[in-house]
C-alpha cells in the first residue's frame, strides 16, 4: 500500500490510489472514453441543507421520526454485543418504535457502538452518506468521546465529532442496555424539540469534515464491484 | 520430552533450551535450520497442532524474535521454538506448505513487523491495516502515542497519569523510589 | 457434492465445468464475462457475525471463490499492552474478545503468575473455574440457539437470550460488571461469593434445564432445520490439522480436543466431565456438540458450588502492583473458551511493562483460512450458518 | 352516472378500510411473534407512524427512471387486485367492480405487482436485489402452479369463473364452503399461501441474513412507503380472495375482519417455528405436495 502516497506534489491527488486516478480506457467495442473512478463510482453530490418548510407541521413529523426510530444494524465495536439483549425479552426496545434495518438507505438511526477503527471508519461514513435524511448518530462507550481506553492507539479514532455529527453520546464501557434506552428517550426528546439537525449540520460543515475525515483515511479506495 | 529434546539436539543446533512446564520447553534455533526443525518435528514426532507464531522486537540488540509454538496433541505437550534473525534485513523462510494457517500468521507479521516471508501466499497484501504508510506499527520505534496524538485530534481536558508517579506524588510525597 | 439426477426433486446442476481451473486449482474468474458476481459480505450485513467482510465471487448461486477481509476492529492491543504496567495491561487485556472476556481475564493472569511464579490460593482456584464456566455457559446460551435464528427461527434465540441476562444478572452479583468483569487478576480474584448466590444461580440453571428441553422440541426435530443444516458446512478431519482447527469444531470431526481435559488447568481435574465427540462434521453436528457442551457446563456449575470451601484467602501476596517487575521470560498458557483452545504468549524483559503479549484466538484460523476453504462450492444461503457454525468472532482474529 | 361516481366513493372508502386494516393486522401479528417470544412488541399503531415517516423524510435519492416505476407498478398490482375483488358478498357497494372473469383478472395482477418489483430493483443495481428477486420470481411462479390448479379444481366445481357467484354458491351454512365441498383444493391453495405471504418458511425473497433484505435494499423513504402501503393492501385482499374462494366469503365487515385475519394468522403460524428453506428445496417443496393435492383436486371434478 505505500504506492498511495507517492504523488505528494499535488495536495489533491495526495490520498488518490492509481485506480482511482482519471483515465481513459477502451471498451470492448473499442471506443475510447474516459473514466473518473471518483466521479462515476462515487457520490460526487455535495449533500445539501433541507430546512423544514412548515414549522406546526415539521412538529407532528418529527414526533413520527422520534417515534419511529430505525436502526442501521452495523456493530461497529464491542458495544454492539448489547445490541441482542436491547432486541430480546429482557430489554425490548422495539416497545419504544426502535426497530432494527439492515440497509442503510432505510435506516435513520446509527449507532457507533464504541471503538471506531480507521477501517470501519471508513465503511461508517459510506453508510451514514447512504442514509437519507433527516439522520441521526447515536454514539455508544467512552471510546467514541475522548478515546477512551484506546487513546492512545495508532488505529481508532479518539473524537467521533469531527468525522460526523453527533446527536446523543451514551458514556460507559460497556453502557448497559438501559443506558442505550435512556439514550434513545434522549434522541426523542432532542428530535421532538427539533434540536437533531445532524444532517444539516453535515451539510454546512461538509468540507470541515471531509477535510478531518481525509486526514485519517488514507486509502479512498472503495471495493470493486462489476455490477 | 526428554527424549525428543535429546533426539533433536544430535541433528540441529538448539540452545537455550528452557524447561517452562513439564509438558513445555523453549529452545533456541538456528535462522537456517527453523523451518527443517519445525518439519521434522511435525512429520517425525508428531508435533501435528501448529499454535502459534509471532515476534518480539528485541531492539536493543537488533533483532527480532521469532517464536513458533508447536503442540503434539496425542502426547500432550508443547514445544516453543526460537529463532533471532536481524532487524535490518527482516527476512524469514516461509512455512506456510506445513499447514495453511501459517500464512495468515505471516501476513500479519508482514505488516505489522515488516518481516518479510518471500513465497507465502497472499504475504504481501494488506491483512488489518489499509492505506498505513508509517514504520509497521508493531515495531519498538513506532511511537503509537505520539502518532494518535498527532492524527486523531485528542479532546482537549483529557490528562493521563503514569499511577506510579501519581500515586508517589499524592500519596508518599517524601519517599525516594 | 452428490450428483443424484435421476430424482428430478433432488437435481442439481452439473457444475463441474465451472469455474475452470487453473494449474493450481484456483477457479480463473473474468469478471468482464459477466458469467460471475462479486458481492461483498459486510462489515454492515446482519449474517456476518461481527465486523468482518467477506468478498464472494458467485457463480449463481455457488460461490466459487471466497476471502475473508479483517482489521475492522483492530485497536492495536498487541502494542498498547507495551505501554501498561501489569496490573493496568488487566483492564485491557480483558477487552481482546468481547463475547467471553473471562477467559482473556484468565489466560492474562495465568501468563504473569507463570511469568512471576505466584502460587493461586485454593479458594481463588474455585472462584476463577466458577466464572470460567459461567461465562462459558452465557456464551453457549447465545450461539446454541443461535445457529436456528441464522435461518430466520429466531424464537429460541429470543429465550436464549433472556435466559443469558440472568446469567448476567449472576455475574453483575459476583463481580459487578455484566460484560466485562475484571473478576480474575493476576494473584488471584477480586471476591467472594455474595449471600444467597447459590440459591439462585441454582433456580437460573433450571431455567437453562427447560430450555434445553425446549429447544430439543423446536430446534433439533425440526425437519427444515435438519435438511438446512446436516450435510452442510463439512469439515473433513484431515483438515483439523492442516488448518488448526480446536474446540467444537474439531470435536465434531472426531478429535477429542479440550484444553480442560488435555491440559488441565484450574480445578478442572477435580471435576467430572466428560468431552463429547461426533464424526459427522456438519453444521448440525458442530451445534449438538455445543449443546452438548451447555449441559456439561450447567453440570460443572453445579459440581462446582457444591465442591467449592465456602471461605479461603483469595489473593496470593503480590509485590505492589505499582512497581511490578517481572524478570525475563516467555511463556505461553491456553484455556478451553466456549470456541475452543485461548491462548496468551507473553514475554516480559525485566521490566515494569511486558515486552509482547500475542493472543491466539480460535477464529484466527477459523475465520481467515478455514472459512475461505469451507465456503468455496458452498450456497451463498448457507454463509451465515456457516460462520456461525465455526462460532467466529473478530475482534480475536486482529486484536 | 351518479351510480357509477358512488360505487367509486365507496370503492375507495372499501380501499381506505383495507388499507387500515392491513396496517393493524401487520402490528397485531408482529406483537404475537412478539409474544411468543416474551417480548411486548412494538405498540399498535406503529406501522402507521412508521409511514408517515417514510412519506416526509426530506430527501430521497433515485437510481434511473425504473426506479421510479418499481413500487408503482407493485402499487398498482395491489390496487388493481383490489378494484376486482368483491369485499362484501350482497353489499351493493363494497363488490367494487368484480365481473364475470375476475377470478383469471386476479391471479395475472398476482404477478404483476411481481414483475414491477423486478423492474425495479433492477436498477437500483444493488446485487442482493437482483438475487432476491430472482429467488423470488422463481419461487412465485412454483406458488402459482397449486393457487391456479386449485382454482381451476374449483372453476369446474362451480362451473364459473366469477368469484361473486363463487361465493354466492357456497352461502347458506358451513358445510357449503369450498373447504368442506372440495378440502383438496383448499389444501392445495392454503399450501400455496403459504408461499405467497412469504412467511418462514419461504421468506427467503427478504432472508435478512442471506441478502439483507433483498429487493426492497436501494428503496427508501417515500418509495418504501409506497412499497409498505402496497404491502398493507396485498396481505389483506390476498387473504380475502382465499376468504371469497374457500371459506364462504363475508357478509358484513366484521365477518371480513375475523376472516382475512384467521387466513393471514395461518401463514404466521406456521412462520413462527419453522427455519427457512434455500430457493431450491422451496421450489421443490412446491413441486410436491400442493402439486399432487392440485391436481387430485382436479381429477375429482372431472
């Protein structure tokens, strides 16, 4: 992987891989064109801010979104491990409309759950951009505050804040399965009084974050598909 | 075991041969000899469960350590093999047509050692790391708190203490050590 | 695979000709023919257990070639423990794999008081079997009815999953924690049994009778279950070597492999048990030898509080934590987790911080060699139950 | 004129009841699985929040036109199967506008709701979409070889091919039902249900954990809501076409209500304990028995 980082002159090209540099090839028919990688296989579409339009009607939706939270199904780190018990008899969180999806385009809820690798980092930001806003991020474990117990490894990150914005952090480790529910009744409240604007903040600051994102994530490379 | 060590010691030369448990002895070898040692217990005295094998950077002298962790699992006991190789030119014989696992173990000591196993499988693609271009992070000299401190924006207010100096300094503020 | 065209029910596609072969009997895929996919299995996909992705290359329905891709959850334990005193290194230690972080408690102790040679009173002996097999049986609770949910009859993982928060529940009583307890440390354990312990873990165990009784009716005899489960996901014997395979897995290929047998380590040799094997080698096999597993340890839990003193000291006398320094030397010690064979190699220089600590994890070769040779030729239906099955769990495999 | 405007008010009053229905019967059968399992389940009027939801979330991305007309096409299978299916036997109104051939009218919109799906999710390009709605097409058309012998079993029962008149012909006390004059068809068709609800054991079209969750993967905000209240109408005009066909129809609302219920409740209940098949076992289970029992059925009346 070292051949990444050799174009260090253009600060642009700095983090491209060769695969994801611009070229033209020769289709099968033998037409020549060119392909941009990050252009054709990537969301090149700045997300934009959507302001709520009726104020005593953007009040009723968002009660409907408190109330229907659903749950990208992404364990991220250890505190995914009280996820199952937070689905099943004892806990019961789908009483409270937490319902768990496995794609991200249906799923309005993510939840860190603890430790974030650069790794995943990366997979985490590709599902949180495939979300559909409004969207909301639920941080779980000390880990996604300041570090944690991991501050000082060379591999997770230390403040998820500045690669997405947060909505609730529930502190702990591991933070029990009522912690994660006192976090959702917190995300309600917070969607209720339209204070989760995530998305939109995402938007405003997208270069901000985009900026500290590439810091980290040096590999844009995304897995080949011939689909 | 006796018999074994005994056995191995008129065809390789081991040293240092630590006696750690009954069932379980250390033994140093020979860079040239490892791989034909390892073969020739696995195929002659049975040592069939490869456990594992990972490093340790001694880099005072320059070296890397390599421990190989067999397992005779009819007899029950457990051999530990180490071999020094030197740390400029990280170079190792590869194992891995002994068992198939072996590769995954030198892929991981690839990367995050840079010890270099020419004709393993798969070696040189990356294992956990993607798109690292520092020192292989498992190296003595790769200072990983500096680098987190560096890279991944530490939240200011956090401060972390050694506990023996916390605990000297609060505690017993006049003693020596 | 067998070849039975002559029932038109049982027919299946002569595939042999596909993917070709190169020299090596690697499958040449094109994929500009379009004939194959490649999709890729997680990290965020609900039938991969944890955070780790699999590259598939499919050919219709069959895979024909497979690799696993980790380092999701890597947080570099291997080079943070260098920077922790013995005692801190616990902390972290612990949390090397999260489903069973007892036995990373375990074999982290084990590995300093071999290094440092501390005698472990009795009673913390007692103790540590005690949480050892009660975190072996919280796990079981999960994977056993587990394998069912993978085929979407999630009911019995459901009560399993209650009856685990009792287990729980157990375990916060005896150490406080519910996921991580830092109940063994190195010198010994960190309490007693509280009042009235006995009682109840007694009643949670009969709860784990029942359900083994009812998941007997639900999951075992059900026709579906054995038609997606028996012959699928073999693993043949000569592989348990080859690919250093332990635990369930090869005791369902006919190798009575347990490290508490084999190398007994605690109070396990005071203790009866017995190791169950089986030859099928199949996905049903492996989870009845699980479930087998689940009743010897409820059995073990019992024979232990009833053989357990009911007082004793709990710690050996150790240097002050703060400056502890441990002269140099290796070593290496395994326990039987639910998976199979945890081991901890760790080597201290004389220092106050060890020198290297690696683990071995079962899922390192289970979830990387193993699982790409299993799942080639296998139906991209049977991948969860597969893994499950070999009972993967990341965060072991990169640490 | 004024009769025809009328007959569509009510048609869509008879549409707007279905709808709900269906929402509730939804929530009432999740909170038994639920049950059953220990839990309390979601609350009842979950599914219609969730709606709402879906219909204002504020941004919506799409992937070619096809993508467009995926749940539209599936919307209009469901709706399309409605406007033909009689709700309520002897209510001049909620007969919305069943004719002589509805029955052959009924199991073409069955499909097409189907193919639209395909359409679909084939231009959301994702691969899980593709496999799952080929497994789906594949076991859908394996479903309708017993639902169609099965009718065809009672088309030459009741020499008619209006179900109208096949519910007209089974009123008059129990025994008169298709399940008590011709059980091999109902066996065969309630086998097929089976299929056709998607249950366990054949659910394999969504199989979370094979291909989460398989042609609905790229749909998202107001297209899963179109795709969800599709889903609410189908379950419920589904289970009263079996109702209309095999157990005598409804005369009132709430004969509707208990029936349509006890014939979804039938695929749940078998759902909750049964693990899942792979495509091809499916396709072969259907192959089997409810083949055989179709054409015995079949066989009897000729």
């Amino acid at each position: 992987m070292s051949d990444i980082n050799n174009n260090t002159n253009n600060k642009e090209d700095k983090f491209l891989a060769e695969e994801n540099k611009k070229r033209t090839v020769i289709g099968p028919d033998g037409i020549e064109f060119e392909i941009d990688p990050l252009k054709d296989y990537f969301c090149d579409q700045k997300p934009e801010v959507r302001d709520p339009k009726n104020k005593v009607v953007e009040k009723f939706i968002n009660w409907a979104r408190a109330e229907s939270l659903w749950v990208l199904g992404f364990g991220t780190g250890c505190g995914s491990i009280e996820i199952p018990p937070l689905l099943t008899p004892r806990f019961d969180a789908a009483r409270f409309g937490v319902q768990m999806r496995a794609t991200p385009r249906q799923s309005s809820v993510i939840i860190i759950s603890g430790y974030l690798a650069v790794k995943t980092l990366k997979r985490v930001i590709r599902s949180y951009e495939q979300m559909q806003s409004p969207k909301y991020v639920l941080a779980l474990g000390s880990c996604t505050i300041n570090g944690g117990m991991y501050y000082d490894s060379y591999n997770t990150i230390n403040r998820l804040d500045y690669y997405m914005p947060v909505d609730v952090y529930v502190a702990g480790c591991m933070p029990r399965p009522e912690a994660l529910l006192a976090g959702f009744n917190k995300l309600k409240e917070r969607i209720k009084a339209g204070r989760a604007e995530g998305a939109n903040e995402y938007a405003e600051k997208f270069d901000w974050y985009k900026a500290n994102q590439k810091k980290i994530i040096k590999d844009w490379n995304m897995p080949d598909y011939n689909w | 075991m006796k018999s074994i060590i005994n056995d191995i010691k008129t065809r390789f030369e081991i040293s240092d041969i630590v006696k750690q448990r009954d069932n379980f002895n250390f033994l140093t070898c020979k860079k040239e000899q490892t791989v034909s040692l390892i073969t020739h217990l696995k195929n002659i005295e049975g040592f069939s469960h490869f456990v594992l094998l990972t490093a340790v950077d001694w880099i005072e002298e320059g070296k890397f350590q390599l421990t190989y962790i067999l397992n005779n699992p009819d007899k029950k006991i457990d051999i530990g093999i180490r071999t020094f190789i030197e740390r400029e030119t990280a170079t190792m014989d590869s194992a891995h047509h002994l068992w198939e696992h072996v590769a995954t173990y030198q892929r991981e000591l690839k990367e995050m050692f840079g010890i270099d196993f020419p004709g393993s499988p798969r070696v040189d693609e990356s294992f956990i790391l993607e798109g690292w271009d520092d020192i292989p992070p498992y190296r003595r000299d790769f200072d990983t708190k500096k680098y987190s401190e560096e890279t991944f924006f530490p939240r200011e207010g956090r401060t972390t203490n050694d506990p023996t100096e916390y605990m000297k300094k609060k505690l017993y503020p006049d003693e020596e050590k | 695979m067998k070849k039975n065209n002559n029932n038109i029910f049982n027919w299946q596609a002569d595939r042999s000709k596909y993917p070709e072969l190169d020299k090596n009997g690697k499958p040449i895929v094109d994929l500009a023919s379009h004939k194959y996919t490649k999709i890729w299995q997680g990290p965020n996909h609900p039938g991969v257990t944890g955070n780790m992705s699999l590259e598939l290359t499919l050919s219709g329905d069959e895979i024909v070639d497979a690799k696993t891709h980790v380092g999701y959850l890597h947080r570099g334990f291997e080079k943070l423990m260098e920077r922790r005193i013995y005692f801190k290194g616990l902390a972290t230690s612990i949390r090397m794999c999260v489903p069973e972080a007892d036995s990373n408690e375990y074999v982290y102790s084990s590995c300093v008081e071999d290094l440092a040679n501390i005698e472990v009173p009795e009673m913390a002996l007692w103790l540590r079997t005690l949480a050892l097999e009660m975190a072996r049986l919280q796990v079981l609770l999960r994977t056993v009815p587990g394998q069912a949910s993978t085929l979407s009859l999630g009911l019995g993982g459901q009560w399993g999953m209650y009856i685990r928060d009792l287990i729980l529940d157990r375990f916060e009583e005896l150490t406080g924690g519910r996921v991580y307890h830092m109940f063994i440390i190195p010198g010994g354990v960190r309490g007693l049994l509280p009042d009235g312990f006995k009682k109840r873990m007694e009643e949670n165990l009969k709860e784990v009778d029942e359900f083994v009784e009812k998941i007997e009716d639900l999951i075992y005899s059900n026709s579906i279950f054995k038609k997606r489960t028996v012959g699928v996901g073999v693993i043949d014997p000569s592989w348990v070597s080859k690919y250093g395979i332990v635990g369930p897995n090869a005791r369902a290929a006919g190798f009575k492999r347990d490290v508490r047998k084999d190398y007994p380590y605690l109070k396990y040799n005071e203790l009866d048990f017995e190791v169950f094997t089986a030859t099928d080698s199949d996905i049903y096999t492996r989870n009845q030898i699980r479930k087998q597993d689940l009743i010897t340890t409820v059995d073990l839990i019992r024979q232990i509080l009833a053989k357990m003193p009911d007082k004793g000291e709990l710690r050996a006398k150790t240097p002050n934590v703060l400056h502890w320094e441990i002269e140099k030397g290796e070593t290496y010690q395994r326990s039987e987790s639910s998976r199979g064979e945890y081991g901890m190699y760790m080597v201290s220089d004389g220092s106050k911080y060890p020198r290297r600590i690696n683990l071995r994890g079962p899922s390192y070769t289970h979830a990387v060699s193993l699982l790409e040779k299993m799942l080639i030729n296998a139906n991209i239906a049977d991948v969860h139950s597969i893994m499950v099955s070999l009972q993967t769990c990341p965060p072991e495999i990169e640490r | 004129m004024d009769n025809i405007i009328l007959k569509l008010l009510f048609t869509l009053l008879g549409l707007f009841i279905v709808l709900n229905w269906g929402l509730l019967m939804s929530a009432i059968m999740q909170k038994i699985v639920a049950r059953v399992a220990g839990r309390h389940g979601i609350p009842f009027y979950q599914p219609w929040i969730d709606l709402i939801k879906l219909y204002t979330k504020r941004t919506a991305i799409t992937h070619g036109i096809m993508f467009y007309l995926g749940p539209v096409f599936r919307l209009g299978g469901g709706v399309g199967m409605f406007l033909f299916i009689p709700l309520i036997y002897g209510s001049e109104y909620f007969t919305n506008f069943s004719w002589s051939g509805d029955l052959i009218l009924i199991l073409y919109f069955q499909f097409f709701g189907m193919l639209g799906m395909a359409l679909g999710a084939g231009e959301g390009g994702h691969p899980n979409s593709v496999i799952g709605i080929s497994r789906g097409l594949a076991q859908f058309t394996t479903v309708e070889v017993p639902m169609t012998l099965a009718v065809i079993s009672i088309a030459v029962q009741y020499q008619t091919l209006s179900i109208t008149e096949i519910v007209a012909a089974q009123q008059g006390g129990i025994l008169n039902w298709t399940l008590f004059t011709n059980p091999l068809a109902t066996a065969a068709a309630m086998l097929s249900l089976l299929g056709a609800f998607r249950h366990a054991p054949f659910n394999l079209v969504k199989a979370p954990n094979e291909i989460p969750i398989g042609p609905p993967t790229e749909y998202h905000s107001s297209f899963l809501g179109v795709l969800r209240t599709n889903n609410a109408i189908l379950h419920v005009i589904e289970a009263v076409l079996f109702m209309n066909l095999f157990f005598g129809g409804a005369t009132n609302w709430f004969e509707l209500i208990l029936k349509s219920f006890l014939i979804y409740f039938w695929s749940v209940f078998v759902g909750v304990v049964f693990p899942r098949f792979r495509i091809e076992q499916s396709v072969a289970w259907f192959l089997k028995v409810p083949l055989v029992i179709g054409i015995l059925a079949i066989i009897i009346f000729i």
